[in-house]
C-alpha cells in the first residue's frame, strides 16, 4: 500500500484515551489530519462507527473513501503504512517482555495456593 492517503480525519474528543493516543501517533509521524468533534453514541459517532464509539480513522486511498474503527487497529494501520518511526515496540521487544513478565508472576512459589 502506498503513503497517498489523503483527507485523513479522526472522528472523537480531544479527552479520549482512544483518540489521544491516535492523534498522539498522528503527531510523531507528522501525518496531517482534521479532528472532527464526535461524543460517542451520537449521529456523527454513528456516521462513522457501527457501535456509535469513538473514534474512527477516515481517509481516502485510490479514490475510495474508507474507514478504521477500534484504537488498536488504526494504530496498526498507521504503524503498517508508515513504518520509519514505530509506535509500538517490535515483536521481540514485546515477546521479551511477555517472558520476563510470566516468568516472575507466574511463579509458583509465589502463589498463596502452595502454602
């Protein structure tokens, strides 16, 4: 897929995790984007997302206008598309973590269930 997305929105409010955490990616990776003001369960939240939440990532790529819903998504989308500056860690960094993270607190010497 190539970089010529173009009229990218983000549909949400400002105080939203969700939506911060997009716009935050939006920023570092210097995407230019329009927020469009959206609560959730409204009409405009229901425009763009089946379940009427918020937000909801619009662009329009090879003359089709399309969108993402869900947070984790869209961050993958951004991420796939423009991959020079990562917003998540690589699959090693987070596959290291996941061990250190089951080696210590699944240990059974630490459950009260052995005592």
């Amino acid at each position: 897929m190539s970089k010529e997305l173009i009229n990218v929105e983000l549909v949400g409010i400002p105080f939203s995790t969700f939506t911060r955490t997009i716009r935050l990616g939006l920023e570092e990776k210097s995407i230019p984007y329009k927020l469009i003001f959206a609560l959730p369960h409204t009409d405009i939240a229901n425009k763009y997302h089946p379940f009427e939440r918020i937000p909801s990532f619009n662009f329009e790529y090879d003359g089709t206008k399309q969108t993402l819903i869900e947070s984790a998504a869209i961050t993958n989308f951004i991420d796939a598309i423009w991959p020079e500056t990562p917003l998540r860690p690589s699959r090693i960094s987070s596959d290291l973590n996941d061990i250190f993270t089951n080696a210590h607190i699944d240990d059974p010497r630490e459950s009260t269930e052995f005592r």
